[in-house]
C-alpha cells in the first residue's frame, strides 16, 4: 500500500528532566520524568511507503536531508510491520522562525504515528509512545497532550509514557524565551552520556530526581501551583549542575540566560508567581499562571525584545490530519 499518512504532534517541556540512560540502543532512561506538552510549537510529518525507491527520502522544511537516525527509526518500523519498502518522508517544523526551539520529541512522536500508520500498524497509544521513545526518550511524552510521565520501565515493554490527571482549573502557562540560536550545542544524547559516564553526583541525582517526581505529582493532584514551580525549577538546576560537574564539563547557560533567570526571581520576590526550567540549550521556559502572563512577557521584552518572547499553553495529544 503506498497510502500517505500525515501526522502532528507537539512538543513538550520536561518539568522532571529525562538526562541519562541506563540502555542506550533501546533508550532507557535512568528515571521518570514528567513534562507539559505546548500548544504553540509542533512538527507535521507525512510519510508513504514506496516499494520503487532504492532509499528512504527525507525532506525536513523543504530541504533534502540525509539522516542514519531517521533510517535507523524506520528499520524498526519495517521490522514491526514486516515490510520492506523504502519511504519518503515529508516534514516540517511549526515554530516561530529563530526560535530554536524545533524539538525531537515532537518530530519523532509525529514520525512515529505517520510511520507506523503507512506500514499498516495499527498502534495503540502504549505501542505508539514506546515506539516513538526509540527515535529520541523525549518523543514518548508527545504522544500525549497535557501534563505526561515517562515511567523508565526495566525493559522495551515496559518504558513509555502516559498522561497525569490535571484537575480542570489546573492553571498553567509557559512563556519561552529564545536567548539565541547560534550556539555551540552538545546534544542531549553526547550531553547525558557524558554525564552519567563521568558526574560524581549522578547517582544523588536518580535519588534525588525520583523524590522530585512524587513532590510534583503531589503538588499537580493538591492543585498547589507553588510547589509545583518550585520542584520544577530545582530540578532543571539539578540537572545543569551535573553538567558543570561532568568531565570534561560543559554547560548550556549563556549570560542571557542568567539574565533572565534573574528577572524571574526578582518578579517572584515581588509576588508574580513564575519559575524557569532550561533544556539542552540556553533558552529560558518560565512556567507561570495564565493571568500572570502579561506581566511577565511585558518584563521579559523589555530587556531581550518581544519578538523574542513566545507563550504557550498546554497542547494536544499526537493526531493524524
Ligand atoms: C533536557 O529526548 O533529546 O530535554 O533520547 O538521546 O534523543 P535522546 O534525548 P532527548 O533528551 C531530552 C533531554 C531534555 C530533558 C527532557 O526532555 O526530559
């Protein structure tokens, strides 16, 4: 069948960061992590499966590509579905221009739906999210919308993702704000290997990190957005501080960065409720309630420029279009 399937799926923010694995071909993570998937940013994927091409095709944003990763996902594809065809694949990032943003997690979990459903699979969201989970960890999340957790599992069966139960007056934002795009980057996959192999506090870290779950979780069923903030913040500074104590070390942070982290806390003494977390990168995620949303952005564009400061809400689950 050569039928063309297309799908979305959105990225996600970790609140608890995956960083580390305990099996790196089948990608499982040292612990849980539980993430917030955005509206705002997402990847749309359409693949078809073509017995006449001699080698997958991959066209990201309009430009050719040629990509092991993405080859290598979709052996597992073919295997699963016990085919053989080679497939053109058809993708594009939905997010503002600049923002840096473009994430794995959202191409792999709409990689995954496309793919699977061109090979005639039909997955249930558990068979999904594993799947998705072997392209990149993140990408498990983004088959679900809303707040998520990834439970490590011991095994392929056994790690995949599933949504937490938010109560509807659950009041949460994120406001992104892009620092700069043109970094010297250490991917997440070199940057937690490096970490684990090398960090004298990685094991204080899975400790530590498994308390931090069960505190936000907590936090989300007593609708206690404080708490909520507060675990989520020390988390992702937990996590960029096993980054300055890896060997050799490295660090995401740019000044701007600091900045910004900064203007956060100093909004927060004066009674705006707001918290940051920061990924494999500099960009700063404030994480606050919807009505605190313009003092925050209004905050953050004075000092770095409003075209620089995106918000978004909590976004969908993956979904074929
Ligand atoms: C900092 O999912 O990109 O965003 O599994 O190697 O592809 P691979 O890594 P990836 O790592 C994401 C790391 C993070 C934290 C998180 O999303 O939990």
């Amino acid at each position: 069948a050569t039928t063309t399937y297309t799908a979305r799926a959105h990225t996600n923010i970790a609140l608890i960061k995956y960083w580390g694995k305990k099996d790196e071909k089948l990608i499982l993570p040292m612990n849980s992590s539980l993430s917030l998937t955005l509206d705002r940013f997402y990847t749309e994927t359409s693949v078809m499966f073509d017995e006449q091409l001699k080698d997958d095709l991959f066209l990201l944003d309009g430009s050719k590509e040629k990509n092991d990763k993405i080859s290598n996902f979709l052996e597992i594809v073919r295997q699963k579905a016990n085919i053989t065809a080679k497939a053109k694949i058809i993708s594009k990032n939905h997010v503002p221009s600049t923002a840096g943003l473009a994430s794995s997690a959202s191409a792999y979990a709409a990689l995954a739906l496309a793919a699977s459903k061109a090979a005639g699979l039909n997955l249930d969201k558990k068979e999904l999210s594993r799947l998705a989970r072997r392209g990149s960890g993140s990408a498990c999340r983004s088959i679900y919308g809303g707040l998520v957790e990834w439970q490590e599992g011991i095994d392929d069966q056994t790690s995949f993702a599933h949504p937490i139960e938010m109560s509807r007056d659950f009041d949460i934002a994120m406001i992104a704000l892009v620092i700069s795009t043109d970094f010297k980057k250490i991917s997440s996959r070199a940057g937690m290997k490096r970490v684990v192999e090398t960090s004298p506090y990685y094991p204080a870290w899975v400790q530590n990190t498994a308390k931090d779950l069960r505190k936000l979780k907590q936090a989300i069923s007593k609708n206690d957005f404080e708490t909520f903030g507060e675990v989520s913040e020390e988390n992702a500074m937990k996590m960029h501080a096993l980054n300055m104590s890896a060997h050799p070390h490295f660090n995401y942070l740019e000044p701007d960065s600091i900045k910004a982290m900064k203007i956060v806390e100093k909004l927060r003494s004066q009674g705006v409720s707001c918290y940051y977390t920061l990924d494999a990168g500099p960009n700063v995620k404030v994480i606050c309630r919807r009505k605190d949303i313009q003092a925050i952005v209004d905050r953050l564009s004075d000092s770095f420029g409003q075209e620089k400061v995106l918000v978004a809400g909590p976004g969908p689950a993956a979904h074929l279009i």
